[in-house]
C-alpha cells in the first residue's frame, strides 16, 4: 500500500521516520577511510568486491526481489553489492515504501557477510537541472532530501558501508549546460555535511565529471571532508588510447583518474563490456574482451575496490543471461575472479 | 470541491484570484510598528495577547472549525490569535479551497474584534531545502508564492495583523545542513519586499535560529526593512541555566532574544509548558509549572507580545483537554491571565 | 493517452526521446541573424511577418487543431506562425503529448511554406519564481528542460526559426520581487548554450522587462552570444506620451526598445488593439485604431520583424470573431497589411 504524503488525509498524524533497528544484525564490522585505502574493524586493508544488481523496485515488480538474490551473489564470490537508486523509482514508490526494500537488503547483506554501497542513482549535472532522461530527474532539494533521510534511517548500520552521492555527474558536453567542478564540490561537501551530522561511520563516495570517468580536478581542489572516498566508472570505451596497446590503455587510465589511487582511495562503482553486436552493446561499453584482465590486474595492483555492472538479464552490460543466472561472457570473467579470492 | 490548478480541463479559463472584499468587515483599527512597540490607529501602545488554535484545515476535518471556536477563546480574554499554516495542508487543500477557510477566519475575527496572526508553519533551514519531517516541507519558490498570493487577497485587511514569514528556523545541528544569518535576512527582506509590494498595512515577522529561539544576530545584522516584528519561541527548555532561578532563566533569555525588545517590538508567537509524563510532554516543552508566571511577568515587563501554544486538545503542550474546553494545567493559568486584561 | 512519466510502472522501459524526423519535411531554407536583420539561405534580408494562434493543446480541446487553419492563415498572408506553450498546458498534458501537437505544426507549416516561433508563454520574474497567473507559473528547472527538450527533438528542423526563451518578464512594480537585469541576461545566455548545444541553426530570441517591452539594457549589457535576437511587444498603451502625436509615439518606442533596432535584430512578437469597450478590451492594448498603421510604418521602415495578437476569437486583442474567421476591425487592417506583401 503505497503511501503518497501529499495526500494523506490527517498529515498531522504522519509519525517520525524511525531509525533502522541494528539489534537484529548480526555483528559486522565497520569500513572506515585510512590514507588511500579502506581498513576493516581490526585495522587491516580493505577491498570492496562485487557487483550491482537493478534497482530494488525494478527487481520487486518483477518478482526477482528475494534473499535467494543476494545468496547466487555470494555464492559468485561478492563481498559487496551496489543497489542503485533511480530517483523516478524512488518518487513513484514513496520513500516509505522504498525503504522497506533497503531494509531487506540490509538484513539479507548482513545475513551473508555481504556489505552495500548505496547509490543515488541519476546522470546529468545536477546544479543545473538537467539529466539524460526522465529516469534520472531529480533536483537539488530532492537530492539533499534523500541522503537526509537515508542517512537518519541507517546511522549505525554497518552494512551499508558507502553512500554514492550522485552516481554519473555530466554535462554531456554542453547538453545539460556547463559543469563547475568547484560547484560540484561545494555541493557534495553539503551532502556530506547532512550525511556526517547523522552518522560519521559511513564512507561518503564522491564522482567526477565525464559520467563519473574523470578525476582530474581532484588533486588541486579535493573534497575537503575526511573520511571519503572517490569513484570512477572505467568502461572500455572511455579511454582511447590509438594503438590500443595495454601498456597506452593504462596511461590513459591512470591519467584521467588512477592517479587518484595514490592519495585517496578509490572504488571503481561501474565497469563490465559486451561484444560488438552483444546484448545491450552500446558506447562506451563495447569491447573484445581484453578489458576483463586490464582492468582487474590494474585496479588489483592500486587497491582499488570495484563493483562490475550489472546482476541483471535486462541492464547491460548484464553479467547474467536470465534468471536462472546462466553467465555471460563477462558474467564467466568476474565470477571466477571473484571466487579466487 | 477542490481546484487542482495543474490538472484544470480548461487552464485558460481559470480566473485571476481576487482580493477580500473589506466592505463585509467591520471597522477594527490597523496595527502598526512605532519604536519597540506596537501601536493602535489612535497612537497607543498595542500588546498581541493570545493564543494559537491547530491550523484551519485540520479543525475542518475534524469536525472543529466554526466561529464558535473563536467565540470561546474570546471568553478566554484573547485580543489575538494565530493560525498555523502547514504547508502539507495548503498544498494537500489547494490554495483556493484553503484561504475559503481564513476568509472565514477574518470574518469571525473581525467580529469579535480580535486580531489573527498567520504563520507559515514550517520547521527547518529552508534555503537548504531540508525540513524537520513531512509536514514542513517546502520550498523557497512555494514560500514565496504563498506570501505572494496571501499578500494579495489579504490587502487592507486589518484584522490579519501580522504575517510570520516563517514558523521555525533551524539547521537542526547540521542535520538540515548550515544555516547562515546573512542569507536567511536576505531571503526575509525578499518576502517582505513582495509582500510591501501589495500592502505596507501589515507587520512582517521575522524568526531567528534554533527553532525561532535565538535573537542573537539581530542587534547587528537587523532586518534592513521599515515596520516589521521579531519573533522568538520561548519553551522553558530553551534556557538551561544551572542552578534554574528566576534571575538565571531570566538572564539567559535576555542574552537570547529579550534583549532585542529595548530596540525593536517582539512577538513570542509560541510559548507553553506541560509537566512531565504529562500529555504530549517531549523536549522543551517539560517544566513544573513555575515557567508560567516566570514567562509572563518577563514578557509583560518589556511590552512583549504574545500568542501561547496551543488552544487544541491534541497538539502539546494542550490548552484544553476536549473539546467541551476543559482546561489543562496550562489551560488554567493562561486562561486566568488573559481574562485579567 | 496521456503519459505520466512519474507514475510509469516500468520506468525503466520508457524510451529515450527520439529527434523529429527531417526527412518527412520539404525543402525549406533556414534563417539566420546578419548583422541587425534576418538572412534566408541564399543571404537575402528576410522579415518575419505573421500572426499568433491560441495554445496548440487549447485549440486541440476546442476542436479547432487542424491544418486548415494553417492554411487560412497563409490565405491572409503569414509567412510567421508564433506558438505560445503555456508552461501549465506542457505539464498538463504531458510533454511526449504535447510534442506530437508540435511536430503537427511543422509538418503544416511546411506543407504552405511559413515558419514557426516557439514560445515557451510565462509571465512573470522567474528566478525569483513569482508569476502573474498560475498558467504561467514554471520555474528555472522546467524552463531549462523545456529548451533542452525542444532543441533534441528539433534540431535540424529549418520550419521552426525561432525559440522565444521566455514570453514576458516582469517583476510586476515588485509584487514578482525585483528584476535584475544581469541576472537575467546570465539566464538566457545558459538557456542558449543549452539550445546551441543541441542545435546551431535556429535564433535564441531574448524578452526584457517591463513585460518584454523595455529594452533600454541591451546595448550596455547585451546577450554575450551570436545569432541571437531581442523581443519587444509593444501595445498601444505601453508608449505614454502627451499630447500622443504620432511622432511622440515613436519617440517614446524608439527610446524603449526600438533603439535597439540599428544594431540587434528585433521580432515584435505581440502587438494588436482593441477599441475602448470592445471584446477583452483591457490594458494595455486599448486603442481608437490609429496605432495599426503608425506601429506597421514604424516597424517596416527599421526592418523589424512582427506577428500581431491573436488569431483566437477568445484571446484578446482577436483577430476574428469566430471560427468562420469573420475578421474584427484589427483583423481587417493586419489581413490587408499581411496580403500587401
Ligand atoms: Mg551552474
Ligand atoms: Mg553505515
Ligand atoms: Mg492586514
Ligand atoms: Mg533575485
Ligand atoms: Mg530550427
């Protein structure tokens, strides 16, 4: 039963929203930010894992939203799951109906040692107003609104270990007007603010322009906030290095965010190809398949956490062919990676 | 019925809002600003003494909104009461079903000679966009608007004498992000421009920071607009002086907010107490009853105006227990002092 | 069928918007700003001279969408056609509804060889979000999407030469706040990098104050982009003069706004009278008729561009009487201006 708050009859009967009750989880340590890496709760390095799944309440409507879910993933080697949060689903599902799903997630994550990154989950530049399609609308004041009230239900919860702010900030090269990298910093300083006076013990993630790709700005005006940590989404397409060799892939890389991974710790939220003519083939995720090992022995080799896209049948690049999660190609690579460890 | 401006068949048809037709009231003097005080149309000093009722459509789904209501807070010996205006309600009724309701308000005030202060009742930092909880939110273009078009309908009537620009005021700690004095005058000054604009019969009432409590910024960064009120909250947890004398409680709320009455008029539009365990007891509301007199005889002293909170059986601290208006403790006491005027 | 793209079950299923379909469209030459004047494709000066017509989604309700009108225009000598989209129309009925009225026009206007001027119809100040009506109530987001959206699907499309960014802006003496030149001219330049983004063939067209008649801040803080030009809509009664000679009357039009004319193109895209008591006589467009022929010489002999107010029955200052397009007196007088040429 969908509650619609603008609506409701008697609105001065809308109670509190409520924390989420951390006695029904079982212990789990805490992921904190130590120089550029993570640290678990005994003070030893960290590497986030694993991969996104589709929205909660895309998974819900079609009947896929269960724990058995969050066990394949486990049973593939993840010791994280990226949940990705469209901003249309979470005004058309409510936020109270919403958080009943996140909620499912935590006990479920908690249940099987897993830990989450929850990502607010909208493409275009923010300050501006404009987005790459009605899915990822939204605005300031909703965005604001949304990590307020995220961040008050899961205080103390250490399974949800990150809070992705804003999962592709993009100008798309004039599209959606012009982006300011020391605006965008200022407003994620803001959520962070909002973030950090309800729960210091979660890891704020903060993107680059370039949908989420360039990291450039951040050596000279990094965000100036302890604590946090930096993402990049390196699909192949993004660097185009001509030859194409592994050794100018990697400079192209290192250039436009690696770099980052010596001062600050970084966690790669996106990444995964499909052949040319594949499912779902679409720039800049097109690839023959030699990025799988690029990419992995690159960011393995800088302690460079990672989720690959996507858990999904439907969203590519899909790791799975259907629900009885038969693999892709790339659903073969990172399963076995993931088992190795 | 209600109009939903955005979904109207023919939005080309819908009229332009007209203004209150005055001719229906009879006359009642307009209250202006002189000094640090009030003043009648004859020149004398003026004190606001009331109380709040729940907003208008709230008692009307409840069964509770008629003149009646007004005809017994004026056996209570109030020369004025305030009327809070939620913006989940003016949004929920549409603002055309909703000032039906405070035209019955000014019709009913006016003939019983009382004078109404209306309050957008909000709580929150809105600049940032963040709110204490669903019933308070809204936006600085919806602000705006609201005074806009209450500013246009509402034009030399004298019987609303005061327009509270804004309940309660608060960053909650950082929990609605950072507020800032300088911006939050500007932002006032901009409503009262619009508001001027349509009617300078009117008193504009500006609210400080911790909840409309702290007055602190205003000696130095004053309101730079001709007319208008300050407003504070006086709950008797806002001070916290330890040992809790008189002198203490009266010194603190002296550096508070008291202090700004030797130079501009002051209105506490909520004040009011109920013991602990008692009804709706919650901070800072709790207090054993020596608040009362204490409040009072302060405000009394320094020509404060003032409305208490709240002549309702359901919103604490109550003034009444049912709607029969058996009194409460605070019922008692504030019900004695208005009838001594 | 109406889409609601809030409310879509499967948001994740709604297609990206597709660009209109050139191919459907005979040829037809684009136009273009030279210097202070309009250039068609093969560089000879060109004049825009036509008419309004009510909302595309007003005449579709009334029955009266359809190409004959289109062609009834022609027949009175348009080769402009100006679209006014009232923002409360585009949300009502959903933007993927209202484009398909639009890309009706096109292929319409097309088919008899006129061009369109798009205008997005608020009045009002909008970054300070306060409008004269609700119809034109919008605000800066949906303004910016409204031009990001229209510039897609557009692009390429020579029939519509013009997007009016914004109707008529004006503070209204204050009751919309204050306007701020420099604030507005930085609006406009980011709607046309948004529009220029997208399309470099068609001419932002930028509105002063004053209800887009005051231009008198053009040439000492102009639009900082190229290919664009200045609106004014000068009624009868915004020029003031006494005795009101005629050559008073233009002293006082080339003061405002007609100035500008030796140095910026100028679209005079609303201008019309009606007689003292006749059908919505209101101001500022009440006139005994002397003002058809002094505006029509005023505006030719600077090669100024126009199209008259309004070839509606309803919308005042009208050109016909009725859908038999029974002419009124203002009607008679633009038919035999427009036929001349
Ligand atoms: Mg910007
Ligand atoms: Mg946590
Ligand atoms: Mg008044
Ligand atoms: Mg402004
Ligand atoms: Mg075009």
């Amino acid at each position: 039963s969908k509650i619609d708050l603008e609506t409701i009859a008697e609105w001065w009967n809308i109670p509190y929203p409520e924390s989420f009750d951390t006695s029904q989880l079982k212990t789990q340590g805490f992921i904190h930010v130590k120089g550029n890496q993570f640290v678990d709760a005994s003070g030893k390095h960290f590497v986030f894992r694993g991969m996104n799944i589709a929205s909660p309440d895309k998974l819900l409507k079609q009947g896929q939203w269960k724990k058995s879910l969050f066990a394949e993933l486990k049973d593939w080697g993840v010791n994280t799951i990226r949940l990705p949060v469209h901003p249309i689903g979470w005004r058309s599902s409510g936020k109270y109906n919403y958080i009943e799903l996140i909620d499912e997630a935590v006990v479920w994550a908690n249940e099987l040692g897993i830990y989450l990154i929850l990502d607010w989950h909208s493409i275009g530049y923010l300050p501006n107003g404009l987005f790459q399609h009605p899915m990822y609308k939204t605005n300031v004041q909703e965005t604001m609104e949304f990590w307020q009230f995220v961040a008050a239900r899961y205080k103390g919860v250490p399974t949800i270990a990150v809070y992705e702010i804003f999962n592709e900030p993009t100008d798309m090269g004039g599209k959606a007007g012009t982006a300011d990298w020391l605006e965008w910093k200022a407003f994620n300083e803001q959520v962070i603010d909002v973030i950090y006076a309800h729960d210091k013990q979660v890891i704020p993630l903060v993107a680059g322009f370039n949908w989420a790709y360039d990291l450039t700005s951040v050596i000279e005006h990094p965000i100036e906030r302890e604590g946090i940590a930096y993402v990049s989404h390196p699909y192949p397409q993004k660097a185009k290095p001509k030859p194409r060799t592994k050794d100018a892939v990697y400079a192209s890389w290192t250039e436009k965010w690696g770099h980052v991974s010596a001062k600050y710790p970084i966690i790669a939220t996106e990444l995964g190809w499909v052949e040319e003519g594949g499912f779902g083939a679409h720039i800049p995720v097109i690839d023959d398949g030699s990025y799988g090992p690029w990419i992995i022995e690159y960011m393995e080799a800088r302690n460079i956490s990672w989720t690959a896209w996507c858990f999904d049948p439907e969203w590519s690049p899909t790791m799975i062919h259907d629900w009885d999660f038969k693999p892709t190609e790339q659903g073969k690579f990172f399963k076995k990676v993931l088992q190795a460890y």
